[in-house]
C-alpha cells in the first residue's frame, strides 16, 4: 500500500530506479490519497496510479495536495491485479528486456450547473 504500518507514512521502494518518466503503482489504503502523491512528487515522477482496493472506481483526492503539479490516477481492483501481474513478470524475467509500456491521455473535466463532465 505504499505506507509504513507502524506509522502509516508513505515508503517507497526502488526509488534509485525512478525518474521524471515513472509512474508509482500503488495500492489504495494505509495512508491517505494526498500523503502518497506528495511522497511522489518530491520524487519528482510522472505520475501516480492507485490501484482500489474494493470493488468501483473514484476519483482519488486530498486536501492537503492541492498544489502538487502530479497526474494521479485510479483503476479497479480486477484492473490493477493484471496490471500488478504484468509488473511482476517485468521485474522477473530474465535475458532479454521485457518492457512494459503505456500511454498518458489527458482527461479534462469541467463543471457546468450542477453536472460533471470529463472528456479526453
């Protein structure tokens, strides 16, 4: 989950490995929203993808992150444990580089009376 259970403060592994192009999977619990963000953006990466814990989708927030200049993301429960999977055969495979990539889309949203809409 990204968080000491002891103090419940963001850790993050690997970070000799991340760079402005790195995007920190995480699981969603420990610690709040805005806590792991913050710990990675002052890491200075690209992007932080929560992966939920439960069942359904929403949109990660935190008070306290309202200035971070980082794309955060969320996806499911059964999303993220292919993506988990993925990421796990990235970090054991041997011999030839196997890679794994993606893509960003901006989403923009935008309210307008008393609805949302996003729209890429």
């Amino acid at each position: 989950s990204m968080c000491d259970e002891a103090t419940s403060l963001p850790i993050l592994n690997n970070v000799d490995e991340m760079d402005e192009s790195t995007v920190v999977v995480t699981m969603r619990g420990g610690c709040t929203f805005g806590e792991k963000a913050l710990a990675a953006h002052e890491l200075g990466v690209a992007g932080i993808l929560f992966v939920n814990n439960q069942e359904g989708l929403f949109h990660p927030s935190g008070p306290e992150v309202r200035d971070v200049k980082l794309s955060t993301f969320m996806i499911t429960q059964h999303d993220g444990a292919h993506l988990i999977n993925a990421l796990r055969k990235v970090a054991t495979t041997t011999g030839p580089k196997y890679s794994l990539d993606g893509r960003f889309m901006p989403v923009i949203c935008q309210k307008s009376n008393s609805d949302t809409y996003c729209k890429p």
